[in-house]
C-alpha cells in the first residue's frame, strides 16, 4: 500500500508564496449555476432556473462537509459545479488557493486528479463494457502513471483496500452487487490518490446494512490517506456520522452551515429544525410531540418565492420574511445561518 | 450460423472465377503449363484462327493423353451464351443447372456473378454510410448545442432531399458505374444512422460513468470511443443487416429499371427485368432470382437476430441458438 502514501495537498499547488497550513483546500464564492428555459416555441425570452443560487462554502484538508437537503434543492449540481461537470455560471472555485473556473480542458487536468467523485447510483457509474479492473485503472491510463503488470498490481491493492477480492477484477459491473459496485467506484476515485472527493449520495441507492459498511470504509480511507470530503445526501441521519461540519441547503442556497454538533443540539433555521425532527430516534416514546410537519411543497426552482425561499412553507414566517432575502451571516463560533428571526 | 452460411457464400463468390468460368483454372498441353482465369492467350498459340479470345473448351478436346486441363465445376462464362441451345431461354437440365437467361447465358453463373455484385455494393455502402453518419451522429450528440442545432437542420435539410429520383437524374448525366452509384447511395445514406446515433450520444455523454471519465481528466476523443461508442453501438448492429438488404434491393431495383451498372455486368435486377418479360415461358427465371434474393434478405434477418443478442453483456455466456 505504500504507493498510496498520503500526499501532501500543498505539493501540487501552483504558484511560488508558501501556503499556510491553515488555508482551506478548497473555497467556493457566490457560486451561481443557472440553466436556461426556453419559454414558448417561438419567443426569444429565455427563464433561467437558478439551481445553485450563490453558495459559499470552505473544506479545511482532512476535513468532511455534509451537504444536506430536499431532492432537487441543487445540492447534486453544486457538487459537480465545483468539479466543473457542469459549467458554473459565475462565482470562484479556488482549490488548493488556485482559481480554477475559467481554466481550460488541458488546464484543468492536473486539478482533475486532485479532485474526485464518487456517484449516487452504482448502476450507471460504471461503464457496462468494461472490466472492473479497466475501470479502477483508468486514472492510471488517462494520467499515464503506470502500464503493464505495475497498473495491475495498483489495481489489485486498490481492490483489496476497498475490500473486494482481487481475483473478480475481471469481471464486468454487472456481476458486481450494489454494495461492491459502489467499491469500484471508490477504488476508481481514490486511484487518482485525490485530495477531495465530492461524495454525491454515495449511499442513498443501497441497503440500510450495506450503506454503514461504505460509510465506515469512507471515513477509514478518510483517516488514512488524509482527504476531504464534501459529502452531499438528502438525510441527515446518514450525514451525521460521518461529518465534522453541515451545510444545510433549501431551493439553491445554503441556509445554515455549523459544525455538526452545535447543528444537532442548537439548530437556528427553522428548515433545519423540520428536518432534524424527521431523523428517525430508536425510542417510540420519545418522538411524537417533537416532529415538525412542514406543509406543502418544495416551491418550484423556477418560480422561487420572493424573498426567503423558505417563507411559504415556514411556521414563524413574518411580512420581511416575504420580501427580503436573508443573507447567510455568521452568528457565533462559526455558525453561519440565512434567517431573519433568529 | 446464418452469418457463417451467408459468410460463406460471399467468400465463394468473390472467387466466382474459380468456380465458375468457360475457362481452365489450369491447363498442361506439351508440357507447358497455362493460367487461362488470370492470364489471357493468344489463340494463335493454341492454332485457332479467326478470333481474338482463345476457345478452350476446343483446346481441351484437342489435348493429348499426357495433357490435362483443370476446370472449374461450372463450366459457362458469366457473359458467355450457349450458341448450341435452339432457343433461349432455356429450362433448367443437365447442362445448364438452373437454366438460362434470355441471352442463352447460363443463369446460375449470372445469380452467382450477380451476388457478388449485390454485397460489394450493399457492404461498400454500409461501410461508408455508416462511417459518415457514426462520426456526424457522434460530434453533434457529444458537443450538443449550436453545433447540433446547426447539424440536425443540416441532416434534415439532406434527407428530404428526393434521393432515388435524384439517383436517376445522376446516373442519366454521368454513365452510370459500380463507384458512382456506391458514391451516391453512401452520400444520401448516413442520415438515418446519423440521427440514431446522435440521440444515442446525447443520452449517454449525460451518464454517470461518462461524467466520471470527465472528472478523471479524460479527453473528448478517449470519452466518445472509450466510454460513449461502445456503449451506442445498438443502433448501429441493428440497423447493419436492414441497411445490407437495402443495399442489396436497392441496386436490384436500379438495375430493374435499367438505371444502375450497365449491361452485360450481371445483376439481379438485371435478372428480375427478364423474369418479368418471360414470366409465362420461363419461370426459371423468376423462380431462382426471386428465391435465392429470398434467402439472402432472410438471412440478414438471422444475422440481425444473433448479432444483438450477441452484443448483449448480460448475455454473454448464455448459449444464443442463433448464433
């Protein structure tokens, strides 16, 4: 396993000023991904649906980052805005203190080792026509670190790390099951030896036994080889475990984002609060009374409400709430919420 | 196994020479040895005068007992007629196994000649078509936007274009050859190939795994070969068996209406004309024409059959009873 030594993030930074230790791996700003809606057949006015509506957020090296919310809040697309798969509108990425939007393609590959992804659903991550060994090397072919009997042998020990058994690396994704597919995915992201992995639901898609075994073997890989992780999933049961910091995100903005323990005993957003009361408590006698209901639905990305996105749906909502928005502000000790009233 | 009969059949008749011709594969007469399939004689060589192509059945009967002369196992040239027959057509019987043509040409050698033509044509076409439609089908759908805007009024604008009537017009201008027509037909073909496989490629080039050879760092070229083509490869193996017996029907029905390769090339089409004007006096003709035409396009269907299911991951392994 040495190969796989821990490198230091500073190692490939760019630039000659020496970075301090203290400095974030990776620091998004404003970060904005809007698409375009066509409205009509022949008009020329266009709608844009903010997906991502200005999120900022930091990742110290070492470091896990929750990214909590709704299904279609753009929790996905602001992690593969921040890879660049999808092209952010505006806003700055800086990883490693370098900006990296704006970079081009070839530009952009030296950052690309660097970060990883690991997908939601180990079904359609995996290329179906090849073997789970080409695909956990293909960083190696595309980086061209090694060939021949050494790439197998990278192979074969990122196998075993992820705990599956070398001799079935011959086989295609399909004889793989859930739980080992979603492996694979790992030991491809890991093989780049990146220094941030964007988990994007790495495990919504599995079985509740299955989805502790890849969190476990995330946070040992974690301790190990020193990496960050920004680690999106719409459940904060699962995020809890395995995050130091939670960012909480409704309809494309951040809405509060602490430290995991002040945001599980000392919730400020209200949001937050209905979506605490949701995770499930092993004590039938304890639950009831404390369970928030929110009422109605996640309000359409493309019409949002005026002001806090959160307003309609919100207990306490009051006249401001319906026309300013609030701006994420940091309270104290870090924690930062979106909210007028507390 | 259609693939292999159907294989098979095409191997032999690109050797069509070889099995059949009104010339020896090979010859010994006092001992000097001839090569009359590749090489042309002259007929003073072998006494014959007042011709300018050697008559070997002659030069056989008149061989010695230490000669001898290797034959094909049909005897009859592919433009050859039989002058000895009383009238032509002429049914099916010992000397000509499935009878002749109009022309007293041996209609077996003319199916078989014919064929060949037949899946030149058809495989040319499918290979050029198929390649212009995958490369353009496979930019657009991968890059998207203004290039597949731009791309698909293009491909529309090309298709509706009235490509059988333009054919005809062409090939009135320019004298109609074998190139010109597989020009033409593979410059009108690609778009439906192209169409199939752009919508392939937008699909895919939004999939997970695509997404993560794009975080890996991997080039445009190493996605759309590596991790796009292979799996956009349905439309294709499907639509290949469907184009061949296109290919093939569409030059018989050239050939039919006396638009396609020029005569005396032998054709099916060519063959399908005659049957049509001695329907009532020589059904042999029609009989074999329609029946061996019959064959080939069923086999392409089997073949369509066992090649997708050989191109199924899930189903490698399982025993296909097709292929």
């Amino acid at each position: 396993m040495s190969q796989h030594a821990p490198q230091e993030p500073q190692s490939q930074a760019s630039g000659g000023t020496a970075e301090e230790s203290a400095r974030p791996l990776l620091e998004v700003t404003d970060l904005v991904k809007s698409f375009p809606l066509q409205k009509g057949l022949f008009s020329r006015r266009e709608t844009l649906v903010k997906a991502v509506d200005g999120i900022s957020l930091y990742i110290q090296p070492g470091e896990t980052l929750g990214l909590v919310g709704e299904s279609g809040c753009g929790k996905s697309t602001a992690g593969k805005s921040i890879l660049r798969l999808i092209e952010p509108t505006s806003g700055s990425i800086r990883f490693e203190g370098s900006e990296i939007t704006g970079l081009s393609r070839t530009e952009m590959r030296r950052y690309r080792q660097r970060m990883q992804i690991i997908f939601q659903d180990p079904y359609s991550s995996l290329n179906p026509r090849m073997t789970a060994e080409a695909i956990v090397g293909e960083p190696f072919v595309i980086n061209g670190t090694s060939r021949g009997r050494e790439r197998q042998q990278r192979v074969a020990s990122l196998f075993e790390r992820v705990g599956l058994r070398p001799d079935t690396m011959g086989k295609y994704p399909h004889e793989f099951s859930g739980g080992q597919r979603q492996r694979i995915g790992i030991a491809r992201a890991l093989a780049s030896m990146p220094g941030l992995i964007i988990c994007d639901e790495p495990v919504s898609a599995l079985d509740v036994s299955i989805q502790a075994q890849v969190i476990n073997l995330l946070m040992d890989l974690q301790a190990e080889y020193r990496m960050s992780y920004l680690f999106i999933a719409h459940d904060l049961a699962v995020v809890e475990h395995i995050s130091d910091r939670i960012a909480v995100m409704y309809l494309g903005r951040i809405v509060e984002l602490t430290d995991k323990r002040t945001l599980f005993t000392n919730p400020l957003h209200p949001y937050t609060e209905a979506l605490l009361s949701a995770v499930p408590i092993p004590d039938p006698a304890a639950g009831r009374e404390r369970r928030i209901i929110l009422r109605g639905d996640v309000p359409s990305p493309i019409d949002p409400p005026p002001g806090c996105h959160f307003s309609t749906r919100c207990p306490e909502a009051t006249g401001v709430c319906r026309v300013e928005t609030p701006v994420l502000t940091e309270r104290f000790g870090g924690h930062q919420v979106a909210c007028h009233l507390r | 196994m259609a693939l292999w009969l159907l294989g098979t059949m095409f191997l032999l008749s690109l050797g069509a020479e070889l099995l059949a011709n009104n010339r020896p594969l090979a010859l010994s007469r006092e001992g000097v040895i001839y090569w009359p399939v590749v090489m042309d004689y002259s007929p003073a060589l072998f006494g014959q005068k007042g011709t300018f192509v050697v008559d070997w059945r002659r030069v056989t009967e008149e061989l010695s007992d230490n000669d001898w002369a290797l034959w094909p196992p049909v005897r009859w040239g592919v433009y050859e007629s039989d002058a000895e027959l009383e009238a032509f057509p002429s049914p099916p019987d010992a000397r000509h196994w499935l009878g002749t043509d109009d022309k007293g040409r041996d209609l077996f050698v003319r199916l078989l000649y014919g064929f060949r033509l037949s899946m030149v044509f058809a495989l040319a076409v499918w290979l050029f078509s198929f390649s212009i439609g995958l490369a353009l089908g496979a930019v657009q759908g991968y890059f998207g936007g203004r290039l597949d805007f731009y791309g698909q009024r293009l491909t529309e604008i090309w298709s509706s274009v009235p490509v059988f009537f333009l054919v005809l017009v062409l090939i009135a201008i320019f004298s109609p050859g074998l190139g010109l027509l597989i020009i033409l037909f593979s410059a009108f073909g690609w778009t439906t190939i192209a169409q199939y496989q752009r919508a392939e490629f937008l699909a895919l080039r939004r999939r997970d795994f695509v997404e993560a050879a794009r975080a890996l760092g991997a080039s445009p070229a190493r996605i759309i070969f590596r991790h796009i083509l292979p799996n956009a490869l349905t439309p294709l193996v499907t639509f290949t068996p469907f184009t061949i017996a296109g290919g093939i029907t569409g030059i018989a029905a050239l050939d039919y209406l006396g638009f396609g390769v020029p005569p005396p090339t032998p054709s099916w089409g060519e063959l399908l004309r005659q049957s049509l004007t001695h329907f009532t006096s020589a059904w042999w003709i029609a009989f074999y024409t329609v029946g061996l035409m019959f064959v080939v396009l069923l086999m392409l269907v089997f073949i369509n059959e066992g090649v997708r299911e050989a191109f199924d991951p899930r189903a490698r392994g399982v025993a296909s009873p097709l292929k």
